[in-house]
C-alpha cells in the first residue's frame, strides 16, 4: 500500500564495471511509483506525494498494460519534439483541472517501469534485482505505449555507448544497479553517471542565501548571436565560508549595478510587484515566487556584468541549466562578450525509439 520511498542512487563519475551489474538509460522526468489493484491505480512521487490527479491519461492506459494487482517503480515522462520534455512535465502541477486536462490531451505523458515491488499478494523488494528485472520483463511482455519496460545492459562497454548517444533524446545518463541488490528504499544504493560539463557564463546578479547569512546563489548569463544576456541559470550550494567570503567578493560590482544592465526591466518588474503586494495587489515579477516555490524568497541584487564565473553542469533543457551549476572558479582573463551559447556542445539528436528498441 501507497506510500513508497523509491530506492536512490549515488553519484559517480566514471562507469561502474563490476562484475554482476545491469546498466539503463537515467530517465529525465517525475519520479513515480505506480499502484494498481484492479481499476484503481495511484500515481506516487518521490516525496510520497500522490500525482494521479496530474496525469488522467496515464491510469486507463497502466490498466490496459501492467498487472491487474503490481507496484511498479518508474519514470512519468513527456516527449518532445526534441526529446524529453522536463519543462512539459513541470506545467502538469498546476490547480486547474480544466488546464491539466488540456495539457493530457496536448502533451502526454508515458510511464517508463525499471523495477517491480509487488506482484499479485508477494512482495518482490527482498528479491534481488536481477530476480525483479526478469519478473519485471515478463509481466510487462505485452505492453505497449505509453507504458514502457526500459532498456538494460549487463555490458559497460555497451553502456558507455548509450551514455554517449542517447543524451540528444533527453537523457542524463546511465544508472547502474547491482544484480544482488534487494530493493532498498530511500537509500542511495544504485549509481549514477551524469554528464559533466563547464561553462563560462557572467554573474548578473546574486541572491542571498535563505538563512540571511552571505550569498545563496550566483545568477548566470549567456548571451545569444543577437547580443542579448539570458539568464540560463544559478550556481550554489556554496559553504557558509565561502558564502561570507562571496559577499566582499561581488561588492565592487555592486556600485551603480542596474545602470544599463541587461536585466534591468526584471528589477523594474520586481519592485513593482512588491508595491502592488504591499497594496494587497497581484503581480507576477520574473524569477518570482510561484507554485513551485511558495514561500521561499526569490530577490536579487543586480551586478555589473562584468564577472565570470566557470561553473560545471550536467544537462541543458533548451536554452537553461537543467539543474543548479557548482562554482567551479573565477575567469578574469574572459571577457564577458565572450560567454555565448556557441560555446556549449550540443548533442546529437536521438529518437527515443531508437533508445527503446535498444
């Protein structure tokens, strides 16, 4: 019975080859453990949060290709015309069930299943998972999209080739499971290998860190062919000592910031959204609170963009960091004009067909 901790993985830099390990594609989407007794199927994300309520297109189509009564540990995903979309998948939180429904119908979603918890009244987790895989495989012999079983590989060679390939579908990676391992919630047991990357971007502003005490965050930009400065991201989880050491750090840059900066109309936008608050108003400012970060502050402190910062990441979504960068060090001998989109490679677009049949 609902609710499950999915079992976590660690992260690692190069591949796993031990002897006894099966490697598959690391999916880019909600995290999801699905529950079907008979007609009734629950939807539970990785916080045990219950998300049926923002996929109605997924359980008719669990009813019609998984076991009547199973647990299935998985992936909820949107394709795209490039790929995976993990910015569809994001617009599915939303209140209004009358724009959830439009959105099932505009961009579906699809359950990729990697593990089986239970089947009919036995409990699978103390198996192994190399017992669970090959239950997995035949409980799901005959299902079609949009469920489907993901690819896997005793081969590390065979991995690293998926690794390099399929990052143009919308994957992250490749994680790898030992065959041995009995299903361990809430534990990072597994491995994951992501894709490591840097970029030199310029710092356009900061925020400050949630607990009052230094710099939270760095925001960062790109500019694009046309000259424009996007904000494409932030770096953080910096040290308390670092976060102290970052405020002397910025501010010289601080000095008559907002003067001709890129970012200026976001400033404008902001300020005028807290009046309008202040006055018991509306108002939506760019990188503001919304849904998915009520309550937390989102204000920033505008910088000459005249810094840069080199920072690592692991994957772009479209023109963004997918996740937050780390502060990898300053560049003072860049210029900031010469920290462009052109700079990041981009990845070999992949049919995710292919990345099924594989």
């Amino acid at each position: 019975m609902p609710p499950v901790k999915p079992m976590l993985a660690k992260l690692a830099r190069e591949m796993p080859a031990p002897e006894g390990m099966l490697y598959e594609p690391k999916w880019d989407g909600f995290r999801c453990i699905v529950f079907r007794d008979g007609d009734e199927v629950e939807l539970g994300s990785r916080n045990e949060k219950p998300l049926t309520r923002y996929f109605p297109e997924l359980p008719p189509a669990l009813r019609a290709n998984v076991p009547d009564r199973c647990v299935l540990d998985g992936e909820i995903v949107i394709a795209g015309e490039k790929g995976l979309d993990f910015e569809a998948l994001l617009q599915r939180i939303h209140p209004a069930a009358s724009r959830i429904k439009m959105l099932a119908e505009t961009t579906p979603a699809a359950f990729v299943a990697f593990d089986l918890l239970a089947l009919d009244d036995e409990d699978f987790r103390p198996r192994p998972f190399g017992e669970r895989r090959a239950a997995l495989e035949q409980a799901l012999a005959t299902a079609g999209p949009p469920v489907h079983l993901t690819p896997a590989t005793g081969d590390a060679a065979v991995a690293t080739e998926w690794f390099n390939r399929f990052e143009g579908a919308g994957l992250d990676g490749v994680v790898a499971k030992p065959l041995s391992l009995p299903y361990r919630e809430d534990e990072r047991v597994m491995w994951k290998v992501k894709h490591a990357r840097t970029a030199d971007c310029v710092v356009g502003g900061f925020r400050v860190h949630k607990d009052g005490e230094g710099v939270g965050s760095l925001l960062l930009g790109l500019y694009d062919d046309e000259g424009m400065l996007h904000h494409v991201g932030v770096a953080s989880s910096f040290t308390v000592a670092r976060r102290r050491e970052l405020v002397d750090e910025l501010a010289p840059y601080r000095v008559d910031a907002l003067d001709g900066h890129p970012w200026a109309a976001w400033a404008e936008a902001e300020a005028e959204a807290m009046a309008k608050s202040s006055k018991g108003g509306g108002g939506r400012m760019p990188g503001g609170q919304s849904r998915w970060n009520a309550g937390r502050n989102m204000s920033w402190e505008p910088l000459r963009p005249e810094l840069v910062a080199e920072v690592a990441f692991d994957h772009l979504q479209g023109d963004r960091f997918r996740h937050a960068t780390s502060f990898v060090r300053w560049r003072p001998e860049r210029e900031p004009a010469s920290c462009t989109y052109s700079q990041l490679d981009s990845a070999v677009p992949e049919e995710l067909e292919v990345v099924f049949r594989a």
